[in-house]
C-alpha cells in the first residue's frame, strides 16, 4: 500500500495551507482530508484543537513548522530550507514572526472579521479593525524593505518562509485594506505574484478561481470565502492529491 502524507485540516487554513505547499513543492502525492478544528477523524486528533495535523508511516504530528520541516527533510524533490545556517536563520526569523505577529494581525485582525465574520453575520468592530490595519500596514512595510533587496525572505531563493507567509498574504489581498496595502508595497506585491505564480501555488490555491459576476475582475472579494466554507464542509480529499 502507498503510503503517502496525509494532512488533516480546512481548505481555508493558512497552515494546512503550508503543509499541502510543502507537499506539492517537493512534487510529492499526499492526501488532504477535511477536519475541523478540534475534530476526530480515524482516531487522528490535534491535543490542542487546532489544524494542521499531519499522518504519515503510522506517526501523527501538529505544528505545521514541525511539520514543514519533517516533509523537507523526508520527502524527495527539491530542499525548501538553505544549507547557508545565516539564510536558515533567516528563515526561522520570519516563519516565527509570521506565526506569531503577521497571524494574529492579519488574519486574525483583518481577514476573518472582514471575510469571514459577515458571513457568519458576526458584528464587525470597524474601530478594531482601523487598529489593525495600522499594525498590519506598519508590518508590511518592514517586510517590503527586505523584499526590495532580495527575490525572497531568506535570500536568493524560496524557502519553507515563502510557504508560511504567501498564503496569509493572499487571503489578506482578498480584503479592501490588504488590497491597498499591498498596492503600496510593490516588493511585497512582486514577491506575491512571484510565490502565488508557482504551479504549486496554483494546484493547492482554495478559492475557486472564477469571479461572480457582480464584481470588477481586480475588487478584493469576500464570495470567495463563501465557496470554501462550503467547500471544506464537504467533506473528503482534495481531489488534486489523492492517494
Ligand atoms: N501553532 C499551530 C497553529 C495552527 C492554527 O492556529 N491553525 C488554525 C487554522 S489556520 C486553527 O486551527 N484555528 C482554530 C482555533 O484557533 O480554534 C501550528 O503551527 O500548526
């Protein structure tokens, strides 16, 4: 029997995003199964209710850094982590600052009350968000000088930093304030379009890539969000990635 990594998680979770771009950079088959935060599938569970959880060779394992760098190390295709140990830190550096600031500013601050919270019908604090975009515009901005020295966070090349950051940079696109802010920070822009152009980006990207009707082709867009909440509610492996 095959056995392929099998990563437990929701289509709309930046880290179990992380976990399938490692996959899918390293050219490896794994499956996705759709599980909830805090949920129980096939005695595979999360001691701390969170998303991702990885299965693989009959071995369990949360916390999508530890994650990332095991499927590195384990898996054949091309290194996401740089033998330089200066670019490595690099790398560390801004894994754990997007972990631990860049998260709960941007997603949690401006891309779940703007794209996720109306669809809940959730009160939006439009006072708590302004203060978050201050944070999030001023965390941008540091991330745009390093990009307008360098191709990428760690260096000269992508690695497992590109796989944390870009999907919390392209929910954030999705919203009006990220939008703006990203317009006016073209390295980080540029480095945007550069990770979200990779064929891995691409094959793992949630959102259905059509826009509705209604709106104008480049309007940051919160239909989106809709179609993967019912997407992840469905239920089963991605289809792109089935063992
Ligand atoms: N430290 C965890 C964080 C994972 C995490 O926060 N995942 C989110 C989804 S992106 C989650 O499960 N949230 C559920 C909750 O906070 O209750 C990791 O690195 O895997």
């Amino acid at each position: 029997m095959t056995d392929h990594p099998q990563i437990f998680g929701v289509a709309v979770s930046t880290f179990a995003w992380t976990a399938r771009l490692v996959c899918a950079e390293k050219g490896a088959a794994y499956a996705f199964i759709d599980m909830v935060p805090g949920g129980v599938l096939d005695g595979v569970r999360h001691p701390f209710s969170r998303v991702p959880v990885l299965r693989w060779r009959g071995q369990v394992l949360y916390e999508t850094l530890a994650i990332a760098r095991y499927l590195d190390r384990e898996l054949p295709g091309p290194p996401l982590q740089p033998p330089d140990s200066l670019a490595q830190a690099h790398m560390d550096q801004w894994i754990s600052a997007t972990c631990d600031y860049l998260y709960d500013t941007m997603v949690m601050g401006v891309i779940w009350p703007r794209l996720v919270s109306p669809l809940e019908g959730g009160a939006i604090d439009e006072d708590a968000i302004a203060g978050q975009v201050r944070a999030m515009t001023a965390q941008l901005g540091e991330i745009d000088q390093v990009l307008a020295a360098q191709a990428y966070l760690a260096g000269p090349a992508l690695t497992l930093a590109e796989l944390f950051l870009a999907p919390v940079l392209y929910w954030l696109d999705k919203t009006p304030e990220g939008h703006a802010a990203l317009t006016d920070t073209p390295s980080v822009r540029r480095w945007l379009q550069a990770v979200t152009a990779r064929p891995a980006f691409q094959a793992t990207t949630p959102m259905p890539r059509v826009t509705p009707p209604a709106m104008p082709a480049d309007e940051p867009i919160s239909a989106g969000i809709a179609g993967l909440a019912r997407s992840s509610d469905q239920g089963g492996a991605d289809a792109a990635s089935l063992d």
